[in-house]
C-alpha cells in the first residue's frame, strides 16, 4: 500500500499535466496520435492522415488502452500478461513519460514508459518514424525489478486500435512451392489469428505480413490501407479482433504458443518490431513506401549491386565432379552471367553427400567429387571470367553424418520419443553456444578455405517437430524464442566479418522471408517452384511487401512456357538461372545472352523504381507491372498474357508513374531472335494520355503464355 501511495503522489501532478497533451509520432503523410486518460492510462487517439486536425477535442476518442495489460478491467486479447512470483496474474500499465528524439533529418525516435504502480514492472513503447517512407516500426520492452522472475504469458510487440467501421483482411498464405497466395476476407465480430507454430522455416504456412482495407477491401490505387509485417524469423502472430461495437483492434508479435517466458529481475525482453505504413491511396502507394523503406533501411546493401548468376541444380543435381563443374563455369561466361552458384551435394567423406539422406554436418568437400577442393573451383571459375557461390546449410544435420554421431547432445529431439525428420534430417540446437561457434566455424572454414568466394546460398529445409533443446535443460518454453536470438547472435557473428557478402536467405522456398532476417541477407528466394505462370502471382504476393531487388528470380525448365516467357517473369526480379545452358539452341542461347544485357541495362529501374501494379493476375487473365524511375524519365513493363480465353475482351490498361507533361517513346525490348513485335508504337505519347487514356498491350489476338517487355523513354 505504501507503494501504491508513493507512486500516486509522483504521478498526479504528471496526469494533470499529461491530460492536456498529446503524444505524435509522424511521418511526412501519416500520424500515430496518443493521449493520456483522467486514470493515467495511454489511449491511442488516433491513426491516419497527417493533415488531420491535432487539437485533442477534434479526435475521435477512444478508450481502450494502447497496450492492453491482462487480469484488469479490459476484455480484450491483452497485448501482454504476466504472472509475478507471488502468482498474482494481473498488470496495471500507468503512463510515466515519454520522449522524442531524432536519430537524423529524416528518422526519429519515440520512447512511451509505462509502469505498475503496485510491482514493479516497466513497459516501454518504441516508436521509428521514417519521414520519407511513411513507415513506422513499432515495438516493446519489457523489464522488472521483483524480487525472483516473473513469467510471461503473452508480449506483443504493439497494439492497433480503430474505431467502429468495417474491415477487410488480406492475408498471404501457401505451402511449398505455392507460397504467398492472396484470400481477402471480411472481418466480423470475434478473433482472427494469423501465426505460425513452426519455430524454423515458420513461414512455410503462413507469411508474416497482412494488408488491412478500412471502409472497403484494399484497393491498389484507393482507400485506406494499413500494411503490416513482423521483422521476426520466427514463430509470429497477428490477432484481429472485432469487439461488440466494431472497433477493430490488431495485436502482433512473437507467438506465444508453447513459449511462456521466464524473465529474471534487470534483465529486459524486447519484442521484434512490427513495420507498418498507412497509406490512403491503396495498397500501390503502401508497397512503394515499404520498398523505398527497404533499400533504404531493411535490408543489406539495399542500394548496392548484385550479382547475376547461373545455379547448377536443374543441370546435375548432385551427380557432379570438377570436370562437369568447369565446363557449367563456361555455360555461365557464355550466358553472361557475374557468377556461378554451386548447390547442395558438394561436401561429406564418409557420408558422402550424394542424395539428401547423408552428408548434412560434415562441411569438408567431397574428395572424390572435388579432389582438389573449393579453393580449385574458385580460380577455375575466375580463369574463365566469372565468380563463384556456394550453398550452405549449416543449422541441419542428417543422421547418417559424423557430426550426429560426434555430437548428440547438439540437435534438437525429444530424449524419449522416436526421431521425426522432414527431408531426412535434423535440426542442431542453435541455443547452444558451441552449436553457434560451429555455425559461424563452418562458414568462416568454407569462406577461409576458398579465398574469392563471392556469394553464398543460406538454405534451412525443415521445420521443428518433436523438439526439444539439450541445452536449455528445464527452460524449453523459452526453445522457440531462443533458437531465432540466437540464428541472430550467429548471423552478427557472420557479418562483423564477412559485412558486404552476398548471402541469399533461403528456406525450402519461402519458409524465411522477413525483415527481421533480411537485414542479414542481400536478397531473398520467395519459392522453389519456378513455374513462369505460377512465379507470377507469387512475386505479385511478395511485391506487395518486398522490393524487386530483393526478390531471386530465376529462369529454370519448370512449367510449359516458352523460354522468353519464363525469362520475362524472372525478369521483374533479381534475375538468375538455374538452366542447363547446354542445351539451348542457337537462338534460345542468343536471346538469352542478349536478355543478360538487357537486364544490366534496365535493372536499376526495376530495383530501385516505384512500382505499379497495374493488372492483377488475381482479376484477369493476365497480369501487368510497371516500374518507373524515380525522376519518370524511364519506365518498363512487363506484360504476361496468362490462361487466356477466347471470349476474353481486354480494356486498354492505363499506366501510372509517368510524368503528364512529358512526352514518352515506347518500344518493345527482349524480343526472341527472328522476331518483330506485334506492337506499333510509331509516335511519341504525352504521359497524361498514357495515364488516362491508356494503350492496348493485348495485340490483336491475345496469344496464352505469352509475354513483352515494353521501355519507355522520355524525350
């Protein structure tokens, strides 16, 4: 009670004052608006558009608490629970102060203190504006000063409140090889979740990311959009719930399924951060805010090069020596290429890896594939004019390898219970800082070993099931939790030595594909299926969150496309080949080293322009893009004709990122050898008219499975 009276006594003089004020966090077009209640609680007031009066008696008022505490008054999911040592499982959060700081002209820095007036706990609330972008990451952290540990129940990052309406989910959803499809959903009263359970590759299922259409479904070009994504390579969740008068309120975080936390006095949890922006012109604007936040901020070199390249999976798989290798090094130089990627099967003597049953743990190269090792490959490849990757997966073990029998006590398994494996193999148990000092060891070994290998392929092919960590010993609830801190311990270790590398983050496909991971990594793969028709609406998916840099494209035998189709779709990536350029006739050879060029010469559009969605391939039988540079002097689009029927009547698609003013010279590009394009773009066009009137990119008779590349020029 004296404490109670003691806390009372500081804060009332602070309420008085903090009633009468609010706390913005804002960027040039969005606003995150607090206030404080008569009880001293944090109330979101509001969030949207900056040009919103800010006097607090012309905000619509809400009155649940920002982050929402459990055992007290609300009703609602709470944001986080705990229990203290003396098992009372109540939190009361009372706003103590707050502060603004800017980290640079453009970038600032919003801290909220939140404490109990009976234990004592502190919750801060953080909060990154970036101007430019319009994004916002939001996150928090949790600590106390009681005498034994507390437990944790829940611990969301942050809490979105809106105000009665109706909303529209966009989730993005799959399995391997089909991932982020797109399903929209009504929300109605009760709770939606959105998570994932799977610990590693946790996004096999579900993708940490949603788009939210207030009023109406998300639109690309109009409406109010809120978009959101979890920098957490782990297990997530978002919670949507509809309350009994039909305000909306959105919780994220790391999931808290089997993962009850155990925090010791001084010692603070922070949560991972959710990055979301606002935008009230669709979702196009919210992708482009969220890919100018990227390169800018989210991932690694974002304004850097990167490397086209030639992988040598679909040519060999793991049947492969020097003698096929060296020659693949001329299929790429002959391609154009910057670079060849050696995949999986390279490595393991004993258990030699020839098929994916052994071999994954004994990171030495395979002797009888590769006599004279990878340091002989690396001047083979240089010799001939092109630079040379690697594939690692350095946090598995198959059974059948000498680190399994070696190191037992290093993989994740339950002691009593039969071994489950997906892929015939294990997962080590990365809490374990000798697992972490073997982790980096295999990459420093491999890179040291080798001196000029320039990219790495950072794969993780499994799940957790039937998990359990050796050294955590009584403390497994913390297994899912611990096991991503600490792939994010390893992969600081990487880059504090290895800063500028190259790395593709890899997970059987998409099972990785966050911001919380991406900041380690140049780039990322969104699927092992690389099907040109499917690739569409997956890289549709991903664009809404991820910019085109990011995403490896690659062109390979999948599906019955033309080869200039599947070039085409790989096109609007980070393109790659996974090929056997062997193969190729003549012309299929010609147009490909010519598309090696075009690509050089029109990438820089596509990585770092504004993108423009203008077809979906969700609405026709077809799908459009546009990447326009930043000044609007250069455009491109790609254009795919997709399942088309006959009966389909195609409108004239009205382009978008054009300046109205200038006048704009179209030309077909990447044309296959013998061909001339159907188009007839004879004339200068003026932007407006491109944007308002629009031009027919379905030719005469639309043709299935066809696609053009288009670049427009301002003259």
């Amino acid at each position: 009670m004296k404490r109670l009276m003691l806390f009372c006594l500081f804060l009332l003089p602070c309420l008085a004052f903090a009633q009468n004020q609010l706390i913005q966090i804002a960027t040039q077009h969005t606003k995150l608006v607090y206030g404080i209640s008569r009880e001293g609680k944090l109330i979101q007031r509001f969030l949207g558009d900056r040009q919103q009066p800010v006097l607090p008696d012309s905000l619509v008022r809400l009155v649940q608490e920002a982050y929402v505490p459990a055992g007290m008054e609300s009703l609602l999911d709470p944001a986080i629970r705990m229990i203290h040592p003396d098992g009372n499982p109540s939190l009361d959060l009372q706003y103590v102060t707050h502060a603004t700081t800017r980290k640079n002209n453009l970038v600032t820095l919003t801290t909220i203190t939140l404490k109990d007036p009976v234990y004592p706990v502190n919750v801060t609330l953080y909060f990154e504006a970036y101007e430019q972008e319009d994004v916002i990451k939001a996150w928090s952290a949790i600590s106390h000063t009681e005498s034994q540990p507390v437990r944790l129940t829940a611990y969301a990052s942050s809490m979105l409140h809106f105000n009665p309406g109706k909303y529209w989910l966009t989730q993005f959803h799959g399995n391997w090889a089909k991932e982020a499809n797109m399903t929209t959903q009504y929300l109605t009263p009760g709770m939606k979740v959105l998570d994932s359970k799977l610990g590693v590759r946790a996004n096999m299922f579900q993708s940490p990311m949603f788009l939210l259409g207030v009023d109406k479904p998300a639109e690309e070009n109009t409406g109010d959009v809120l978009a959101g994504t979890l920098a957490w390579t782990g297990n997530f969740r978002f919670g949507f719930e509809i309350d009994e008068n039909q305000s909306l309120h959105i919780s994220s975080g790391i999931n808290p399924y089997a993962s009850e936390y155990t925090l010791p006095p001084n010692e603070v949890f922070t949560t991972p951060a959710l990055i979301f922006t606002w935008s009230s012109k669709g979702t196009g604007l919210a992708s482009r805010n969220l890919h100018h936040w990227a390169l800018n901020y989210g991932v690694l070199d974002g304004h850097g090069p990167r490397f086209t390249l030639l992988n040598n999976w679909e040519a060999t798989g793991m049947d492969f020596n020097e003698q096929k290798l060296t020659h693949l090094f001329g299929d790429a130089a002959r391609l154009g290429v910057d670079l060849f990627l050696l995949d999986d099967g390279w490595f393991g003597n004993k258990f030699p890896r020839n098929n994916d049953h052994a071999g994954l743990g004994d990171w030495d190269p395979d002797t009888t594939k590769l006599p004279h090792g990878l340091g002989y490959l690396v001047k083979e490849a240089d010799k001939q004019g092109v630079k040379f990757g690697i594939w690692l997966e350095p946090e598995m073990v198959n059974p059948k390898s000498e680190l399994y029998s070696q190191h037992p006590d290093w993989i994740l398994r339950l002691p009593n219970r039969a071994e489950h494996y997906f892929r015939n193999q294990l997962v080590l148990d990365l809490t374990n800082p000798a697992v972490q000092d073997f982790v980096v060891g295999v990459v420093d070994k491999t890179l040291s070993q080798a001196p000029g290998i320039a990219y790495i392929k950072w794969d993780c092919n499994r799940m957790l099931t039937n998990t359990y960590a050796p050294f955590l010993q009584d403390k497994q609830s913390h297994l899912f939790i611990a096991y991503t801190r600490s792939l994010y311990q390893v992969l600081e270790r990487v880059r504090a030595k290895y800063p500028h590398l190259p790395i593709m983050l890899c997970s059987g496909g998409g099972g990785r594909t966050d911001y919380g991971a991406l900041k380690y990594f140049t780039e990322f793969w969104p699927s092992d299926n690389t099907d040109g028709l499917e690739r569409i609406y997956i890289q549709y998916g991903y664009s809404h969150f991820f910019p085109a840099k990011t995403m490896a494209a690659h062109v390979t035998n999948w599906g019955r496309q033309s080869l200039k189709f599947r070039t085409d779709v790989a096109m609007m990536g980070k393109l790659g080949y996974d090929i056997k350029v062997s193969d190729f006739t003549p012309q299929e050879l010609q147009f490909s080293q010519h598309a090696v060029k075009t690509y050089s010469r029109i990438s820089d559009i596509v990585w770092s322009g504004n993108i423009y969605r203008l077809v979906s391939p969700y609405e026709q039988h077809r799908a459009v893009f546009l990447y326009s540079s930043e000044n609007r002097q250069r455009a491109i689009i790609f254009n795919y004709m997709m399942q088309v029927q006959k009966q389909d009547i195609f409108p004239l698609v009205k382009l978008q990122g054009l300046d109205p003013h200038r006048h704009y010279r179209i030309k077909e590009i990447n044309l296959f050898p013998g061909t001339v394009s159907s188009f007839n773009f004879q004339r200068v066009y003026r932007g407006d008219f491109l944007m308002n009137v629009g031009i027919n990119l379905s030719g005469v008779r639309p043709q299935a499975l066809t696609s053009n590349i288009f670049e427009l020029t301002a003259e």
